[in-house]
C-alpha cells in the first residue's frame, strides 16, 4: 500500500513535469535543460515539504496512444534514479496517458517505489484518441520480468468508459454514481490499489460519501484553479498537488512554468497546521 511506502497520514506528493523527452515530438536535443530543470522541480517540491514525487513525461505531446519511445524510456530511467537519490524521497513512475509496461520496467530499474496509471480497466477518450486499458499486457510482462508490481496509484475519472455503464446516458449520470460503479469493477489481482480522483470531479462532500463506500485508499488531485484543497484534504487518504505552485521563470521564460518552492511551502504547511513563523508566539524559540 502507499500509506507503507510513506508511513505517515495524509502525504502530500508532487508532479515534477519532464520537459520533451528524446523521441517526443518537442525534444530539442538539449540534456542538460532537461536534467536541470527535473532538478529545480523535485528540488522545490522536497524544500518545500512534500512526502514523495510522480515522475511524468507531461511534455511528450501529442502523446502516443500506445507505447513510449525507447529512447524517451531510457531517460526517463536515468533522471528518476537521479532524482531518487537527490531528494531522498519516494518516487513514483507516470508514463504517457497509459503505458504501465514501460513505467514498471522504469520502475523496477531505478528503484522507484510505485506506478501511477491513467487506465486499469475499461478506456478514457483523450486528445491521443481512445487510451484502452492495457491491465492484461501489465500481468504478463510483470511475469516475464518475473517481478512483484509495485503499488498502483490508479485515476478515476466520471470520464473513463465501461461495459458496465451504459453509455447512452453517460452524461446522465451523477459522478460520483459512476465512479463508484468505476470502483466497483476495478480487477483485484494487482494488489495494493489506491484511487486518484480530481477535484473536478467530486465535491468535497460527495468525496466524503465516495471514500466511505469503497475500500481503497482514495487520493485527491487537486486541480480547481478556483478553491483550494482544505475543503477535500480533511477527507483524502493523501494529496497530489497540481494548481496554484508553478510560475513562469524569469530566466527561462520560454519554457513551460515552473515550481515555486515558496507556494509549495505555504500550501504544505496550511494543509498540516504549520503556523509561518513570523506568526508564532516569539517567546517558543527561548523554551528548553
């Protein structure tokens, strides 16, 4: 389970966002921005006090729909067992839109300590078309490497697609009744799963209702632009943090926002009941 990797309530993880990778469409042959800039993302996430980081290839747009090229997946692999042993923290593996074989094969490695998935059962329409699970070809490739999977941190979205909804009324539906239908027919034979559900997806009480009927660990993403994350945080098993902690940088204006290790900082230490210190009582710095 992820509560074992992080042996704490209520982590908190960050995204550090791969620029293009070799083999992506965007990749402009330059490593070392590349190398640098993974650095300065898991660099601000760890200061400011995040419990782990997901490893995404967030830049490799348009992703495609299958499988990641190969010479993407081995940089990948270098950068996260860089990143492991710069931060010290635990470390998960994103790849593409739903490539699990090759984040397992990144995984297994580098030392990485779990995999997140976009599709374990069922398909999601994206801008890479429909992304169908590949939960059968994970089974056997996880046998042919003979390997334990790691820990599953697997999306749910009222946007993914089963035979189990009808689809004729998919806009019908209520989200948080289709998710749990969702959950419901998750396959029980990858182990430890977690859910990850955005909150665009459920309100904050309608998480509440979700988290007590099913029996998986249940982390939020959090992506509204326009609220922040308290109102959800009190009934998450943990937290991904998504809007609200990236910038544009001065020096390299041209690239894609960065993080902000001050926003990291203040968001982690709001969601925890750390007071900033310029507002604690001056007087606990003299006690012994």
């Amino acid at each position: 389970m992820l509560s074992e990797i992080f042996q704490k309530p209520k982590p908190i993880i960050g995204r550090v966002q791969l620029l293009a990778l070799p083999g992506s469409p965007d990749w402009d042959g330059n490593w070392d921005t590349l190398v640098a800039r993974a650095e300065q993302e898991a660099t601000a996430l760890a200061t400011g006090g995040v419990d782990g980081l997901i490893l995404e290839n967030a830049h490799d747009t348009p992703f495609s729909p299958e499988r990641m090229d190969v010479a993407g997946a081995i940089a990948m692999a270098l950068l996260s067992k860089r990143l492991k042993q710069f931060t010290h923290l635990p470390v998960g593996i994103s790849v593409l839109r739903n490539d699990p074989e090759t984040a397992l094969a990144i995984a297994l490695n580098t030392g990485a300590d779990f995999l997140r998935l976009s599709v374990l059962s069922g398909a999601l329409i994206s801008e890479s078309g429909v992304v169908n699970s590949r939960s059968n070809q994970l089974l056997h490739y996880k046998n042919r490497l003979k390997a334990e999977l790691p820990p599953l941190l697997v999306d749910l979205s009222p946007q993914h697609l089963t035979t189990g909804i009808n689809q004729a009324v998919i806009g019908q539906a209520q989200a948080l009744e289709r998710l749990l239908t969702l959950a419901q027919e998750l396959p029980s034979n990858f182990g430890p799963i977690s859910l990850a559900i955005s909150s665009q997806s459920l309100q904050p009480n309608e998480l509440h209702q979700f988290r007590r009927q099913v029996s998986f660990p249940v982390w939020l993403e959090h992506q509204s632009a326009h609220t922040e994350p308290d109102a959800w945080f009190e009934f998450a098993d943990g937290l991904i943090l998504e809007t609200g902690i990236r910038k544009t940088s001065a020096l390299q204006p041209h690239l894609p926002p960065t993080i902000d290790m001050p926003q990291v900082e203040e968001l982690v230490n709001r969601l925890r009941g750390i007071k900033p210190v310029q507002e604690m009582d001056p007087d606990i710095f003299l006690q012994r």
